[in-house]
C-alpha cells in the first residue's frame, strides 16, 4: 500500500513538473518555425502568415490628405469597409464603427483653435491608428487583441471576453462592442469575411485579410487618391514621400501612443 | 460551523426568504442579458463600463476595510477589536465574493471567463486584478474559519495563521491600489489619470468600510444582542472620520491640480460631475449630495462626544457610507467616460435590467455575509 502510494506521487510529481516544463520550453521555441509565435505571459507581437501575393511591409502605415475627402468619398469608404467587414448598421449609441466620419475639431482637440471654425467644422475620417504603442494591447488580459510584426493591431474574435479594458484603453474611441447580436443588422452578409457574436470587441484592422492576398485596404482602394497606404520603414514608398513633403499631423501624439495614422492638412 | 447557520429564528429565516426572492429577481434580469447582450444596459459605445464596475469598485474598498482591524489588533495589541475582528474578516469574504460576481456581470462573453487563465497576460492590470481579488479572498476565508474554529474550541488558533494574518495586511491594502491601476493607467481619460487616485480609493475605502462595519454592527447587536465590547464602535468611528477627512483632502488636491493648471481634458469631468458640462449633468445633484453627506457626516463624527452616541454614531456612518457609495459607485466611473476622448458627450443611466442585475448580486453577497455572520455570532455565543 506504501509503495503504492510512494509511486503515485512519484509519476504525480513529475507529471507536474513536466507540465510546469512544457511551457517554458514553448516560450523558448517562439520565433522559430511556422507556427504562430504568441508570448506566453506577456503581449508581443505575432508574425505574419501570408500567402504568395501577399502585400508586406516592416510597418504599414497610412496618410490621409484631408483636402481630397469630400461627402462623396467619406460615404463610400464608409460603405465599402462596412459592408465587406459585414459591420452592422446599428442605429443609436450602442453602434459599431470601424471607420467613420467626424469633425476636424473631434480629431484634433488640440491643434485647432476658434479663430478657424471653418477648419474645425470640416468633416475627416477616423479608424484605428493602428498605434505603434498600443494602450489597447497593453490593458487586453487575454490577448485577444494583439500587435503582428507589421505594426497591424488585430482582434481575435473567438477569444475576447468582452471586458471591454480596451476600449477604456483607446484614446480615440476607435473600438466598439457588441452590446447585441449584430447579424440582424447586417444589410448584405460578405460570406468571406466573419460575422461577429454579441459580446465581443471589434475595430478597424487594416484590411489585413486583403493585404495577405495582395490587395489594398477596401478604403484605400475606393478613396480616389484621398488615402495612401504603404510601409513607413521604407524611404521610398508612396507615404513617406508624402509625409516627407507635405505638412501632416497625427491624433494625441502628446499621449505617447505613437499612431500610423497621419493626416495632411 | 456551518450548522450554526441552519438554527434559526423566523426573522432569520425570513430573512434569507427575501434575498433569496430578489436573488431571483436578479437570475432572472440576468437571463435577459445572457440572451439579449449588455445592450439591456445603459451602457453605450462611449460610456463603456458602468453600474456593474463602478459597484466592483466600490466594493472593493469596502472589502480592505478589514484591515482597519487587523492593524490595531496585531500591530498594536488593541485587543479591544478582538471580538469584531472576524466580522470584518468575514465581511471581506462577502465584499470579494460580490465584487467578482459584478466583473462577471460585465463581461460580454462570460463563457469565456477562464481565458483570463489561459493565456495569462501579466502586463494587464486586469490579470493582476484577478490575482490580488481572488488571493485575499482565499486569504479571509482562511483566517477567518480558523481563528473562529479555534474560540469554538477554546484553545489558541495555530501558529502559522499569523504568517497569513499579517500577510492579509498589504494584500487588502494591494487590492484597492490595483483597482485604482486598473484607470489611472490609461492615457487620455484625464479623469483616472492622476497618481492619488490609489490613495484617495483607499482613503474613501477606509471610511466606508468600517462605517459599513459599524452599521452591520448594530443590526446584527439588535437581532442577536451581540456585543461587541464597550467603547468598540466609537474606536473605529474615529478610523471612519479620519480617513474620510484624507479622502476629502485628496478630492481637493484634484481639484487643486486640475483647475490651477487649467487643462481643459483634465476640468472637463470634474465639471460635468459638479457643474454640468454644455448642458449634460445627469450626475451633478447625486455628486453634491454626496459632498454635502460627506461633510454633515464628518462634523458630526470629529466630535468625540458624538461618536459615544450610538444615535449619532450610525447617523454619521450613514451619511459617510452613502457619500462614498455616490462618489465612487456612480461618479467614478460615468465621469471617467464623459466626455469622451472625442470631446463628444453620451450620458449614462444605468437601465432597470442592469439595476435589477445589480440588486440580485447584492444580495448574494447579503446572503453569504448573513450566513458568514450567523456562523460566527453564534460560535461566540456559544462560547460565552
């Protein structure tokens, strides 16, 4: 009976301690091979798995030129990125929006002033910045919202717990939850795209689904010229050109968050 | 132990009958959320926490109030405290129990409750959140059962309780400064930033707290005629009013900071709760009742004389406890949301379906204190 029990808690103890191992040794085996390499314990940012046209860039990054946007162009990126992301249509203060339109005044609280009420009264878009050092990520307490190498902030549906951290978090309102089921308020369903459950969190993520196919942001594609995409890392693309020539600006940088998303104004 | 908590008087039993009746009152508003989604809330887009959280929050002080026991008894041999001393242990059991009960009221998805332990994520404070709460949890049900255990038997409580004992006093001081993390650290919500927001939840947690303790206190002296020892309750009356005192204090150091340096992100919550801010204050007669409660409640309390009076004792108490639930258990929370970082203002006002979630969680946590408290008054009494 005593050896019985000896050897019970002999193959218990090492059962343990191979499982307190087997953690660690994922911990070190992350950043090699294909798999996804989540951290462990802390955030940190996963790689990107893309197909062969995939479009990929150190840091994406993009400028809006807030001259270009008119009431025509605002609406249809609104309406394109809302129905490709089957974002619902939900009247009231409980609403989802993943891009939207707002005033100047709104998204730059402090760089205008009253002398300039037409500026202020200007509509421009706002999204997910997209930022370079996420509040949104750092407050998550499952992960669920997380960084990819490429500078993208995504949301893992299927994991969000619905606590809404992030959204206290996220100095610029760029997150929205599900207080309700979204589908019935879902004009048209896109099939390739998910639809969300009631109670979770949900925002803008760079069309991250098209760049791996090698397309451009939805927003992008239809702002005629308005908005430019591409990688900050790299001196020659199209939006350091921009911001190396024009004047632009960004939402609360004083905040520390450092946004990717910059307007020429 | 437990048996203790079966024998009772119809009063008791009545009791338990009627939070048992708005338990389910409370499942049943509950159920409406589970199939319809927090949109039965008041809760908007803008306004993204709110009864539920700011109720947690508050809780939460009420819960490290025990400390305020703990300290005089074994840090300065006041031995007075000794016989409320698992009242307070106790009622820290039920405030934890109450304050997770209202973080799983808020959650979206609740399924999904224990993804918070499957991927764990030490650079949220809500992880360490979760962490603190549950460890002191843990903490008083322990001390608590055990030294009780030990007066039941009449003999003195094991050796290695101390360690924990001792250990239950930076943990409940652990527990409110890491609420207060889990606001002060987000950058643009000008209301929570600011480093005495910890120390202004704890202050106002010490004064509600035993005030909570003082009240629970006398009913539980009117229905069982327990006595806590003379002189007991004005002792701790005068932890109430000091820390109440630091409380207000700190609240004017805000507000010092605030509209000396002008900072329009920073005045505007603090004008929407007192003032009104372009036209929206839902907020502002609950935030001046709650100032004016808090100072009626310290002037009566600052005099001794008064705290001898049991009348004026429980006035005081009543009028600081209440305060403090309006300052933090409404306030705190809605005035952090408005405005938005946008600078756009959406009011909040919890829903009745949310008040009636609420109602039914407050009195689970009444039941377990009942229970815990049944358990414990009888076991003293049996001993004398």
């Amino acid at each position: 009976m005593k050896t019985l029990r000896r050897n019970f808690l002999k193959i218990a103890a090492v059962a343990v301690l191979g499982w307190g191992v087997r953690p660690a040794s994922q911990l070190l085996a992350s950043g090699g091979g294909a798999e996804p390499s989540e951290g462990l314990l802390f955030a940190s940012r996963h790689s990107v798995h893309a197909g062969p046209n995939a479009l990929s860039a150190k840091r994406w990054a993009m400028v809006i030129d807030t001259a270009k946007l008119n009431e025509k162009v605002m609406e249809e990126i609104q309406h394109v990125c809302h129905t490709l992301h089957n974002v619902p249509n939900i009247p009231g203060k409980q609403n989802i929006k993943w891009i939207w339109e707002t005033h100047m005044e709104h998204l730059f609280l402090e760089d205008l002033h009253e002398y300039q009420p037409e500026a202020g009264a200007k509509s421009a878009l706002a999204l997910c910045n997209h930022c370079d050092n996420p509040p949104c990520v750092r407050v998550c307490p499952t992960k669920a919202t997380f960084q990819r190498e490429d500078g993208i902030v995504m949301m893992d549906f299927h994991r969000c717990i619905g606590c809404r951290y992030c959204m206290a978090g996220c100095p610029y309102g760029s997150r929205s939850f599900n207080f309700m089921d979204p589908r019935p308020y879902i004009e048209t369903t896109t099939p390739d795209f998910p639809t969300r459950t009631k109670g979770v969190v949900e925002k803008c993520e760079f069309c991250a689904e098209r760049l791996a196919e090698g397309k451009m942001p939805a927003c992008v594609e239809v702002s005629e010229g308005a908005l430019t995409f591409g990688d900050l890392a790299d001196p020659e693309s199209e939006v350091r050109k921009l911001l190396a020539e024009r004047f632009s600006i960004r939402r609360s940088p004083t905040l520390g968050t450092k946004p990717c998303v910059y307007y020429l104004v | 132990m437990l048996e203790k908590a079966i024998n009772g008087s119809k009063v008791y039993w009545g009791w338990i009958a009627f939070l048992l009746l708005l338990m389910s009152i409370g499942a049943a508003c509950y159920w409406q959320q589970l199939s319809h989604g927090l949109t039965i809330t008041g809760m908007s887009r803008d306004v993204t926490w709110g009864f539920y959280i700011a109720q947690f929050t508050f809780l939460v002080g009420v819960a490290a109030s025990a400390v305020m026991l703990v300290i005089p008894k074994y840090l300065h041999d006041y031995h007075k405290f000794a016989k409320i001393l698992i009242l307070g242990e106790f009622n820290a059991v039920a405030m934890v129990i109450l304050c997770l009960l209202f973080i799983v009221a808020d959650l979206g998805s609740p399924q999904r409750l224990m993804n918070v332990l499957l991927h764990p994520t030490p650079n949220s404070v809500l992880f360490w959140d979760m962490v603190v709460l549950n460890g002191y949890l843990l903490i008083n049900i322990l001390v608590g059962w055990v030294t009780l255990e030990a007066e039941r038997k009449q003999i003195a409580p094991p050796k290695w309780i101390k360690f924990f004992i001792y250990l239950s006093i930076p943990w409940a001081v652990s527990i409110h400064t890491v609420t207060a993390f889990l606001y002060c650290g987000l950058p643009g919500r000008g209301y929570w930033l600011t480093a005495v927001l910890a120390a202004r939840f704890l202050a106002s947690a010490f004064a509600a707290g035993p005030a909570f303790l003082i009240l629970v206190t006398y009913i539980a002296k009117i229905f069982t005629g327990f006595d806590p020892g003379k002189g007991v309750l004005p002792t701790l009356g005068k932890t109430v009013v000091y820390a109440m005192c630091v409380n207000l204090f700190l609240l004017l150091c805000e507000v010092f900071t605030v509209f000396y340096s002008q900072i329009p992100s920073h005045m505007a919550h603090l004008q929407y709760l007192f003032v009104g801010y372009h036209g929206h204050g839902v907020l502002v007669p609950w935030m001046w009742s709650a100032m004016i409660m808090a100072v009626v409640g310290i002037l009566i309390l600052i005099v001794p004389k008064n705290r001898q009076q049991d009348n004026l004792l429980i006035i005081g108490c009543l009028l600081i406890f209440i305060g403090a639930w309006i300052d933090k258990g409404l306030g705190m929370i809605g005035g952090g949301f408005v405005p938005n970082p946008l600078h756009e203002i959406t009011e909040y006002v919890p829903s009745q379906l949310e008040l009636g979630v609420s109602l039914g969680i407050y009195a689970t946590g009444f039941l377990v204190l009942t229970i815990l408290y049944k358990v414990a008054i009888g076991v003293k009494q049996e001993v004398e």
